[in-house]
C-alpha cells in the first residue's frame, strides 16, 4: 500500500513538472521566447563560446525558479537584464548530471530581483569539446583543405550548445551573431543579414518562425553557394559545388510541388547544405537550409527522395511539430507520406511504387526484430520513451507505418477529399506544436463533418497505440518488381549468366530489390561473379552499396568485408551506419567484426550515431558508460 501511495505520489509530481518526458523546462511557469545568440568559434579548443539572451516570459505570477536544459556546458554567469540595460547577477545551480537528458540548470529569483512578466537572462558560457550536438571535423575530412563544423540538435542535443528549454513543446524566434576564423563561412537555419560593413568571419542571422529548440541549427565551413532559381539554392565545399548543384537543378520544381500539395510555403528561402561525410544524417529538416548528406550525390538524380523528404519537413514537423519524442511519428509518418506524394508527382507512380515497395518490406523486418528484441510496444505509432533515449524511437515505424496509417486515410476518404484534409491539417495547425492525442482528437472531429468516410476510433487506435501492423493495413503492391524478381529467381537457378542480367535498364531502386532478395545461403562463386561484373562495393550509389553490404554480411562473404570496412569508415550517416551494424550484430562472428570495425570508425562519427551503434553492439550497456 505505502509503496502504491510513493509510486502514485512520484507519478504525479512527474507528470506535473514535465509534459515532455525529455526535458527539466517548466513551461507551465516560464516560457523562452526568443533567443538571442553571440558566440565564437574556437577551433582549436572545439568550443563555442559566448553569451545567449533568453527572453522569458513568465506563465505563473507566483514563480520564482527558472529550470532550464544543459549538457556538458560551463556556465560563467547568471544576468538578469532590466529594461534600462542595467543588468543584476543572479544565482544558479547545475545538477549532476543525467546520462540521458543533461544537468538541469535552476536559477532563481530572490527579492531584490522578481521575475517580471517579461524579461531578458543573460547567460555567459562555453560548451564542452564534447558537446552532443557539435561534430567538429579536421581538414582531411572534408572536401577541402579547412576544418568544419556543425550542430545536430536533434532530438536533445540543443542543449548541449545552448542552455535554454530543449523541448519541442515551446516554439521561439532566434537571432544570432557567429564569428569564426575569417577563412570560414557560418550558415545557420536562420535569414543572413546581409551587413555591407561587417569584418570577415562575423555572420548575423535572424529567425523570425517561431520554430522548436531541436531546429537552431549552425554550420561553420569553407562555404560558398550557388543560386537554383529565385527563392532556391546550394551551399556547400568549393570542389563539390557544381556536382551539387547538377544534382539538385529540380530543386525549384520540388518546393512548387510541395506549395501545391501541403499549402503555402512559410519560411522564404528554400537552401540546401551539402555536408562533409561524417554527416550524421542522409537529411536533416533544418528551417530554410536542410543539412543533407553527400551521399546522396549519385550523378544521376535517382537519390533526391531525401531532399524531397527534408523539404516536406518544412511542412510537417517544422510548421507543425511532435510535441514530445513520444510523438515523433507526427513528423517523420506525415512527412513520409508527403515524400512518396511527391516523388510521385516529380517522378511517376513507377518509381514511387518501388521505394514504397522496398519501404515496406524493410518495415515488416523492423517490427519483427523489436518483437524479437523485446520492445514490440516500439511498434506502435505512439511510443513511451521516458527514461529512454529518445534517439531509440527513430525506427522505420514512425516512417513507414506512419506512411501507411495516412495511406490508410487516404484509401477512406478518397485522395482529392484527403488532399484537402492535409491542408486544413497544416492550416489548422501552423506554427503550434501538438501531441498524438490532439491530433486523434482533431481527426475524430474531422470525421463528424458531412461527408467524411466511416473510420471508426478503433480502427485508428489500434494505428495509434497498438503494435506491429493493423487490419486496416492497405496492400503494399510488390508487382513493380516482377520483372527484376523474375531475373533474380532465372540467376539464381542459373538460366541467366551474371554478365546477362538486364541492368542496363535497372535504376539503382531495381538493384537494391534485387540484392535484398538474395537469400544468406547464396555461394560465394554467385557473389564473386556480382562483386566483379558489376563493381559493387567500389564507390558508386550508395543505397546500392548498402544492399550489396547487407548481402555480404547475410552471407558472411569474407573477400567483401574490407570493402565493407571501407564504407563504415567513409561514410558518418546514421541509415547506412546503423542499418550495417545491426546486421553485424545478429550473429557471434558479425559482432565480433562489427566491434573491430567500429573500434576504427568511432572517431569520426557523430556522438548520437556512437550511441546508437553501441546500442547495437554491446545491447546490456548502459547510455552513460558507452562513450
Ligand atoms: N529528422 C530526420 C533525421 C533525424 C531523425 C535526426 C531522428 C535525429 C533524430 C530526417 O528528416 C530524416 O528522416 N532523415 C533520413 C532520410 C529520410 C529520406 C528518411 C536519414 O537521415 O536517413
Ligand atoms: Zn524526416
């Protein structure tokens, strides 16, 4: 009974200090609303340095204790700054740290200093060589000949280069002023002020959307741009520039596409970011400039699906965004199915059936190995991630069976009534953060007007809240395929040669079918023929090296894995890097190159993709010993 009585009592001064599991913030006492940045790169010490201006407003007029997110940050001072411009010291305490969510910083209002309605706290500080969020990479892992860096605030990473309330709850303007050597040219998910007068190395920036903390996004290179129509354009390393913006020329066409299916555009300017490498991602939504991975240069345009998935982001997720990471599936479900729209209209119902088609059946793998890991709950729409981190949730499920549970929807209402549905979503929704159950609730009464489809609230929960796939699954035609499955069962019993196969006509989506269909006990005389007719494994598209390397390590074929550590040393992207551990880790003998492997590669990935991959290799290890 007594420990009923703690455990409800724990229970509920939990839910009553924080909404969002992953943050100390209080937001039902203060709110940050703007924050004003002015930092200075250290490239030598691999830190940033400087001061940020929170603007607070206060919710509750009773509160004295403002609570804020940190990781690894080294706070000098504390500053209340009064509207005259007179600043007041104030005190503060950073907690021990937690290995998942950081040092909560509390500062406090003593009587000689209240907290007004609205007020500015200084914060002088630096951020650790370790920062979380910040990848700083040497000249010889770049492009060119100058060091680079950049911050991946998502999910809770912010925090470890700003101290401010690191939840996707509260949405804030920001400002900043970056200086760096001046070599180095900053980018920030933000406009650039323009300033005739400035010095080399000062950069000012300006976010006038309000946006989530985990989308404050800075990247500090040899940087030049070049322009892909009006409002559209490539930044990236000199020596890559004309190779990027060959890839990209359709750049303009995607966001018309997007205006047309998703509503207007809110952010302005629509930039990319070709990164170096050891970029953590294939894509990353950052406002007005998505960071994107090198790796999606193929020459052949046939890998933008992940610009065009970035770029959907600026609808779902960046204009309305998941609330906490329980709901992460708000932004990578909605933006999935806005990609496969897309690719769609950009490229024709063939090729977006095929990577619907291998979508899936890497869907079907996933929910099998969290069954069989012991977390099948992670197979619902709507995870439980508390003392978890929230990384863990980043699986095919919020992608994929979120793709799904719209094209669900999409199947009921009929496509041109859903079309509308989504605009009134976004419309309904901009510039707000909402959680899972909002939107069920929004949904259901959708579902009252006159004239919508019968969909029953079971039907939805059992998407929403139940694991693995529902019954209201819709088919996932696989038909797309026939021909390559038919060549692939024809090779395989030898009535087609290796060098006979029909790849000339194959785009690279028909090669990664054709190898996933590969079974593990496939002879190394097959794999040898493959490896050299075809040069797999040597540079070329990565998604296609990914299947080859899957294949490699299914069939345990030896001469490939030096190739394959080649690829796990170049490459920082977490798809490519978590997809080949993972299958590493499924038997003794893939582990124990995995951890080989990986004892080289570590240094050159980004501290969440170290995470992620010790997950993988060393599963009983606790986050805070596996760094
Ligand atoms: N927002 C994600 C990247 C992300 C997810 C960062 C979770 C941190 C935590 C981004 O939009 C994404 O999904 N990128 C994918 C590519 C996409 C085409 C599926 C990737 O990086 O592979
Ligand atoms: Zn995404």
């Amino acid at each position: 009974m007594r420990t009923l009585l703690l455990l409800a009592t724990a229970a509920l001064a939990a839910s009553a200090h924080a909404a969002d599991p992953h943050s100390y913030a209080d937001t039902d006492k203060f709110v940050v609303r703007h924050v004003a940045l002015d930092l200075r790169t250290d490239f030598e010490a691999r830190r940033l340095e400087g001061t940020v201006d929170l603007t607070v407003e206060q919710v509750d007029p009773a509160a004295d204790r403002l609570t804020l997110d940190t990781r690894d940050l080294e706070i000098a001072t504390v500053q209340l700054v009064e509207a005259s411009g007179r600043s007041r010291v104030l005190a503060f305490k950073l907690a021990e740290p937690d290995p998942i969510l950081g040092s909560e910083l509390t500062i406090e209002f003593p009587s000689c200093c209240a907290a007004t309605a609205q007020m500015t706290i200084r914060i002088a500080y630096r951020t650790s060589s370790e920062a979380s969020a910040l990848q700083w990479l040497d000249p010889a892992q770049t492009y060119g000949s100058k060091p680079y860096l950049y911050s991946q605030g998502q999910a809770i990473h912010t925090r470890s280069w700003i101290p401010l309330q690191d939840t996707p709850s509260v949405r804030l303007t920001y400002d900043a002023r970056i200086r760096t050597p001046p070599d180095l040219v900053a980018v920030m998910s933000a406009a650039r002020q323009v300033d005739e007068g400035a010095k080399a190395g000062e950069f000012r920036f300006t976010m006038k959307q309000p946006i989530p903390s985990y989308l404050i996004a800075l990247a500090v290179g040899d940087l030049k741009f070049q322009a892909l129509g009006p409002r559209t354009g490539v930044w990236t390393e000199p020596s890559r520039l004309a190779a990027a913006a060959h890839e990209f020329a359709d750049l303009p066409r995607m966001l018309d596409a997007g205006e047309q299916l998703a509503g207007p555009y809110r952010w302005d300017r629509y930039d990319l970011l070709i990164m170096p490498r050891a970029f953590a991602y294939g894509g990353m939504e950052n406002p007005r400039l998505s960071f994107i991975s090198p790796s999606t240069i193929a020459g052949d345009r046939s890998l933008v699906s992940v610009i065009v998935h970035e770029m959907a982001h600026s609808w779902s997720g960046n204009l309305v965004t998941n609330s906490t990471w329980d709901d992460f599936w708000l932004n990578e479900g909605f933006t999935s199915y806005l990609e496969r729209r897309l690719v769609e209209i950009l490229y024709g119902e063939r090729r977006a059936s095929m990577e619907d088609a291998i979508a899936y059946e890497e869907l079907v793998r996933t929910i099998e190995d969290l069954a069989a890991g012991g977390h099948p709950e992670d197979s619902a729409l709507h995870l439980k991630l508390a003392g978890r981190d929230p990384n863990e949730g980043t699986s095919d499920v919020a992608y994929q069976k979120g793709r799904w549970f719209l094209g669900f929807l999409e199947e009921r209402f009929g496509r041109e009534a859903f079309d509308a549905f989504l605009r009134e979503y976004f419309d309904a929704h901009a510039f707000q953060s909402i959680d899972t159950a909002t939107f069920r609730a929004w949904l259901l009464e959708q579902l009252k007007q006159p004239g919508a489809p019968a969909i029953s609230a079971a039907e939805i929960d059992a998407w929403l809240y139940a694991p693995g796939l529902p019954p209201t699954m819709p088919e996932v035609a696989q038909g797309v395929f026939a021909p390559v499955d038919q060549a692939a069962a024809d090779w395989r019993a030898g009535r087609v040669a290796t060098d006979a196969l029909p790849v000339k006509d194959w785009i690279p989506q028909e090669w990664v079918r054709f190898l996933d269909q590969q079974p593990a006990d496939l002879d190394d005389g097959k794999l040898a023929e493959l490896r050299s007719t075809y040069r797999l494994g040597a540079d070329g598209n990565a998604e296609i090296a990914l299947s080859w390397f899957e294949l490699v390590i299914r069939t345990a074929y030896e001469p490939a894995y030096a190739d394959l550590e080649r690829f796990l040393l170049d490459t920082g992207r977490w798809r490519l890097v978590e997809t080949l551990f993972r299958e590493l880790s499924r038997t003794e003998s893939g582990r124990a190159l995995g951890e080989r492997i990986y004892a080289k590669a570590k240094p050159g990935y980004h501290r969440s993709i170290r995470d992620a991959v010790e997950r993988l290799l060393y599963p009983g290890r606790a986050a805070d010993t596996a760094q």
